[in-house]
C-alpha cells in the first residue's frame, strides 16, 4: 500500500510524493521531509524551474500528526492555530 504526502505551502501546492506504507515504519517525520525536499529539487531541476528548485531550500516543512497510512498526509509550510 501507499501513503501520500501532500505539500501545503505557497507556489508549491498540491505536490505530492508516494511511499511505501511500510517503509514509514523505519522513517522519522525529518526522513520523510528530507526525501519529499529532495524529489522536488530532482523534479524542478529536471524541468528547468530554476526558481522552484532553489525555493525549496526556504520550504520549513513541518508534518501534520498523526501520519496515517494509505492516505494522504499534508506537509506544511504555515503554522496551525
């Protein structure tokens, strides 16, 4: 099974990255941010978006909890109230 994660932030809404449910298990909320950074700056970069590819690095992503499996799942870039 897959769990989606779903990028909430300005420009960058509505990416999403798919991973293995099991996989999570092993993955802290840092692993899953780190790897959801890196497949953006490879699909940016891949399509010339030069200016998307290097706002990633200002992205302070942040994972709403719980993580729920088979579903999808929003990595934010605003603060909840």
């Amino acid at each position: 099974m897959k769990t989606i994660f779903q990028v909430s932030a300005p420009t960058y809404w509505g990416f999403r990255l798919q991973f293995e449910s099991d996989k999570l298990d092993f993955m802290s909320n840092n692993d899953i941010i780190e790897d959801i950074k890196k497949h953006m700056k490879a699909v940016f970069r891949s399509l010339n978006l030069e200016d998307l590819y290097e706002g990633v690095d200002n992205l302070d992503l942040h994972i709403e909890e719980p993580i729920i499996k088979n579903q999808v799942n929003f990595v934010c870039d605003h603060k909840h109230s």
